[in-house]
C-alpha cells in the first residue's frame, strides 16, 4: 500500500502543469514562461493523475449531459408552467453545470468537460497529444452516457421531443447553424483562455478563483444567443451523446455542423490569444 500511496502522491504533482486549464499558472507574482506541453509525453501514461484526470472528464461530462437533457425535456414538457423558464432555464442549466463543473474539476483535470476547448488547449501547447486524445475519448463516452440515463428515466418524452439532440432550426440554413457553432465557440474557448491565463494568474491573484465564474457565464450566454438556431451545440460531446441515444435520422442530418463549427471556433480562438492577446509584454507589479 505504501507503494501505492507513493505514486498516487507523485502522480497527482509529476504532470501538474499539463492538466489545470491555466496549465501554467504560477505561484509567484513574477511570471516565467513554462515550456510548452511536448506532443507525445509516455510518461503520463504510467502515471495515476492522468487516468483521474480522464476519469474526472468522464464523470463531468456524464453529469453535464444528464442534468441539462432533463431540463430540456422539462422545458418541453411544462411549456406554459413559468413563463420566465424557456430558453432561458435551459441557457441557465447549461451554464451554471458548467461553473460548477468546472470550480469540481479544474484542479484534477482542468475542467475541460468539451473536446473542442481540449482541442484549442491542445493547439495551445497546454497539453500533450495523449492527454488530449483520451480527455475527448472520456468526454464522448460521459456524455453518451449521461443521455442514456435520462432515456431511462423519461423515454416516451425523450424520444417524442427529440431527446435534445442538436439540429438547424426550419428558418435557419446549414451555413446559419455552421457560423452560429463558430462564433459561439470563439465567445467559449477565448473565455478559457482569458480567465485561465497564466500572464494575469500571476499578476492578480483572484483571476484562477473566478475562472469558473466567466467561463460558465459565457456558455449562458452563447446558449441565450444560439438555442433558437441550432439548439447550442458548441460542445462536440454534447452533441454527440444526444444523437446516438435519440438516433434518429434527423438528429445526424446536420451532425457534421456540431463538430466542424466547434473546432474551427476552438482554433480560431486559440490562435488570436496565443497570437494577439498574449504577445503583449508582462509587465510585474513588484
């Protein structure tokens, strides 16, 4: 058991700078530039931190998925209930699991809880290719599995409303849906990054406490602005989970938008920060 408690110990702080979302956050009010994350890091593997990591992303994205698909079908069952929840209840419920996830998860696995914000971290160099790889791979499986539940609960309802499976909208062209996924996507993972900044991290103390805080907010608000077009998708795994368990044709008809559209946003969004944002030069108040 010793042994064992060893290595959970160096496990959880060998590759501590690979896994927050403000992977390299620092403890002292003069900022240093970490190396950025290799492409290939084997040693992860061996490593108990990295599968926590994965099982964390598994089990966030389980409950994303459960608890914002159960609000979606109580929004469409109880239409007329409250007038004030609507869109905006389910913007709320997507948003605020997300906060909350995100303040559970963000130092154990950085609170990724979407392979498209591991994709523009990934594209960042905030981590490795294998870390990425199986963060989305754990992403996708909690999220089918977060959907299935709530078939079980609710069957009838969930395959007669649609299972809150994501499609474009009638009124709406797939060139709608794609550029709402898009944008929808920057305003998310350009939030990641300017809330986990390292530069700032290092500058103002709170910044890391109330990264939760934007980043939740933010998907609160893409959700507000993009539920009427394509339902928000911004999230591959969301999308995904719903589709495979409502698996109808309409719910593939338009999948292709809800993985393209979320990682050009992504990447889009990492270059202007890695490439703008952060080519202004820190400056330390001490």
């Amino acid at each position: 058991m010793e042994g064992k408690e060893e290595d959970v110990r160096l496990g959880a702080n060998k590759f501590s700078e690979r896994q927050p979302i403000g992977t390299s956050a620092q403890t002292e009010r003069d900022y240093v530039e970490p190396p950025p994350a290799p492409l290939f890091e084997p040693g992860e593997l061996s490593s108990w931190s990295f599968y926590r990591a994965g099982i964390a992303e598994f089990i966030a994205t389980f409950l994303f998925l459960y608890i914002t698909i159960l609000t979606v079908m109580g929004v469409v069952k109880s239409p007329t209930k409250c007038s004030t929840v609507g869109i905006q209840g389910i913007a709320w419920a997507f948003g605020g699991m997300i906060f909350a996830l995100v303040y559970c998860t963000a130092g154990i696995s950085g609170g990724h809880i979407n392979p498209a914000v591991t994709f523009g971290l990934f594209l960042a160099r905030k981590l490795s290719l294998t870390r990425a790889l199986f963060y989305m791979v754990m992403q996708r499986l909690g999220a089918i599995c977060g959907a299935g539940v709530v078939k079980g609960f609710q069957k009838g309802l969930y395959m007669s409303q649609g299972g809150g499976a994501n499609a474009v909208n009638p009124g709406y062209t797939k060139g709608d849906g794609l550029g709402a996924e898009i944008i929808g996507t920057f305003v998310l993972v350009y939030t990641v990054f300017s809330a986990t900044d390292a530069k700032r991290s290092a500058r103002d103390s709170h910044v890391p406490i109330l990264a939760p805080l934007p980043i939740g907010f933010a998907v609160f608000l893409v959700h507000l602005a993009t539920i009427p077009i394509t339902g928000t998708g911004i999230n591959p795994a969301r999308s995904l989970g719903a589709a495979i368990i409502y698996n109808r044709s309409h719910a593939w008809n338009d999948h292709w938008i809800f993985w393209v559209g979320p990682f050009i946003g992504a990447a889009l969004a990492a270059l202007y920060h890695q490439v703008v944002i952060r080519a202004i030069p820190f400056k330390s108040r001490a």
